[in-house]
C-alpha cells in the first residue's frame, strides 16, 4: 500500500489556497500511466458560459509551476471572453512533459475522455505545444474541442482574425490620442512578423503607415522588406525608435522598467500576450510617461473570437465583424481610464469583471 504521508503528495501545494486566491472554480488532475498523461485542467469562471482556453503542452520543470500557470493562464481568459462579450467563461488545460518525445494518439484521446467527463463545462483548443492534429485526436472522444482545420468544419489559422482585432485597437488608440483613426502616414514599430505580426504589417501597408520590424527570423525580415517597403531593425534598437505606435507582436513581458522607459511612441497595441511585466507597476509608468497602452487581453481577442465563432457554427465574416467591436471597446476604455485618472490594464479588468458581476444577477433571476 502507497503511504501518502510519505509520497509528500500535498506537502507545499497550497492549492486549494491559490484556487482561493485567484477565484477558480474548479481544478482537475488527469492521469493515464498507460500513455505516461500528466494534465491539469482549470477552471477559472463559468457565469458567463462554457470555460474556453487551450491546451498548453510544456516540459514544465516541476507540477507546481504547471499548476500555477494553469491558474493564471486560465483567469486571463476569463477576462478576454468577458471583455470582448462572449457567452464563454475562462479556462485553460496544461499537459506536463516533453511533446516531442511524448505526444501519442493515445494520450492526446484519453486527454478527449477527461474532457468528455466534464460535460462541456470545458472547451479545449491548440495552444503552445499543440496542433490541429492533437486537437482532431481529442475530437475523437469528446465533441468539446475548437480550432479543427477547416477541412474538418473549423475555422482554420484564427491569426487574420487576431490580426484584425488589433489593427481594431490600434485605430481606437489612434482615434483617441490624435482624433483621427487613420493611420496613413503614422511610423509603426512592429516586434515580430510571425503568423499575427505578418498580417498586421499587410494591413497597415494598406493603411499607407511607414513600417519598422524587428525580428529573430532573417528572411521572414527580408519579405517584409520587399513586400511592404518595412525598414529592418536591430531587435533591440526598435524600443528607441521615434516612431508613433510600437506593436509588440512577440513575446510576452516585454513592457519592463527597462523598455519603457526607453520607448518614445505615444501608442502601444500589439498582439503579444501579457505585455506587462508587472501589470499595475508598469501600467502605470506607460501612463506616467503619457504612452496610450490598448490592454492587450482585449485587442489580440481576435483568436478567440474566431474560436468561438466555431463553437457556434464557423463563419469567418462573423468573426471578422466581432473583432470589429474591439474598436469601439479600445475606445471605450482609453476614455474611462482616463476619467478615472487609472492605467488601461486596470480600466480593461474592471469592465470585464463588471460584465461578470452583471451576468451573475441576471441568471440568478428567475
Ligand atoms: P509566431 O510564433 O507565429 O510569431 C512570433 C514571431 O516573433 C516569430 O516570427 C518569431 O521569430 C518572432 N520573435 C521571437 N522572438 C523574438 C524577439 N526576441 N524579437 C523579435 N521577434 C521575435 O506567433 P503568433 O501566432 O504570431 O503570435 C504572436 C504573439 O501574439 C504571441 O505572444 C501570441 O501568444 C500572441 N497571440 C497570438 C494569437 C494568434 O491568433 N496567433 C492570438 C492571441 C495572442
């Protein structure tokens, strides 16, 4: 017999303390010894509909750290669901070891089944580490799955759609800082022209803004260069830049006490996931130095409009108008952060968790 005293399975978790903390509602550990699945799903919040979030797979280095990225991972969906006005709640799902040596049919079906057994309380999609291959594997076992190929009824690469809804927040801030939402003419400094970054650089192209791009990836570089006429930059010479708008398109954490105090842009809005290093400390130094931030969870939606879209019934021209909405919603806040003398991040959180708040009453109404 197993003694658990001595396995020390619960020593330090504290999880019940950090599910506390953090408002979730439910967290699960699924486990397969046949197929060597590790995975935990969270649940953060489903007054607003079905949690949504995809399925990280992470060679995490310890369960801990798997743990509380889950968590976080899976309150910032509730946020950018609820901010962007989807009937979907926040979740997220992290599978712990390598995938390369990992990935199975099995594992990525026995995962479908866990899925399965929440009825519906839980969507999953492709997230870091995982494709639309894994996810048709899921589809196998449990109808609760976006982000199928198009092939297969779904809606295929969400980038344009995210692309899109931050081209919609860059407009806003425009509109809000210099009272015109043309960006003909205006310098953008776009940190990496991946899928997202690509598709943004195409449409301020066509706007007539004049382009600077800085990226790992030399030839994807060379492209926007001859494509678009972008101006190539030294990765760590964009934050210099005189330029109006900067669009981190890359990784996350990049607004640090170092960057900003560097930048020279009145605009922030890109794709990148958690832009702020520390979301109230830098926040608000982006608004001590007079720098517009568009909240990233609100205008990179894009992707998660598209999924949803495909929840319902795929239609890229419904995702595209919703994605639409993000203008309006950008504007929205830049005005009540302003009003209320807060940083944009702060304003963007407080809606969302007012539209909660609201929902919350309403289905408690017979
Ligand atoms: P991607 O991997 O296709 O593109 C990222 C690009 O950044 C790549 O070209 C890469 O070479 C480049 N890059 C990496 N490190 C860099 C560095 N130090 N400096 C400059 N460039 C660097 O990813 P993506 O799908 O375009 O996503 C971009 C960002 O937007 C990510 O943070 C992602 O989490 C976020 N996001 C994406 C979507 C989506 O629909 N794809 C939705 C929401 C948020």
């Amino acid at each position: 017999m197993i003694d658990l005293k001595e396995t020390n399975v619960l020593q330090d978790a504290r999880i019940f303390g950090t599910m506390s903390e953090f408002e979730h509602e439910q967290v699960m550990l699924c486990h397969d010894k046949a197929t060597g699945l590790k995975a935990i799903i969270a649940i953060h919040n489903t007054v607003l509909g079905p949690g949504l979030g995809g399925t990280r797979f992470f060679n995490y280095t310890s369960e801990s750290d798997a743990l509380r990225d889950v968590l976080r991972l899976s309150r910032g969906m509730t946020y950018k669901a609820a901010i962007s006005g989807l009937n979907l709640g926040g979740a997220k799902a992290v599978i712990i070891g390598d995938p390369k040596t990992l990935k199975s049919e099995g594992l990525f079906r026995k995962f479908g089944r866990f899925i399965e057994n929440l009825n519906g309380k839980y969507i999953t999609a492709e997230d870091v580490g995982t494709t639309t291959r894994d996810m048709e594997y899921i589809s196998m076992e449990t109808k609760h799955v976006v982000g199928l190929p198009e092939i297969k009824g779904g809606g295929g690469d969400p980038s344009p759609v995210t692309a899109y809804g931050v081209f919609m927040g860059m407009k806003a801030s425009a509109k809000f800082v210099y009272g015109s939402d043309s960006l003909n003419g205006k310098t953008v400094a776009v940190q990496g022209i991946g899928k997202v970054g690509w598709h943004l650089v195409e449409r301020l192209h066509a706007e007539g803004a004049k382009i600077y791009v800085s990226d790992i990836n030399d030839a994807q570089l060379q492209k926007a260069a001859s494509d678009f006429g972008a101006i190539v930059v030294d990765g760590n010479d964009l934050f210099d830049l005189n330029v109006d708008i900067f669009a981190p398109c890359a990784m996350g954490a990049i607004l640090n006490t170092d960057t900003i105090s560097r930048l020279k842009c009145s605009i922030v809005a890109g794709a990148a996931n958690n832009q702020l290093e520390h979301e109230d400390e830098h926040g608000n130094m982006l608004k001590d130095r007079n720098i517009v931030y568009a909240p990233d969870f609100l205008i990179n939606a894009g992707g998660l409009i598209n999924v949803y879209s495909e929840h319902t019934g795929y239609n890229r021209e419904i995702a595209l108008s919703q994605a639409e909405n993000i203008y309006d919603t950008t504007l929205e806040i830049l005005k009540t952060a302003q009003k209320e003398n807060t940083h944009s991040q702060k304003a963007a959180i407080k809606l969302a968790e007012n539209r909660i708040a609201q929902m919350r009453s309403v289905k408690s109404t017979i």
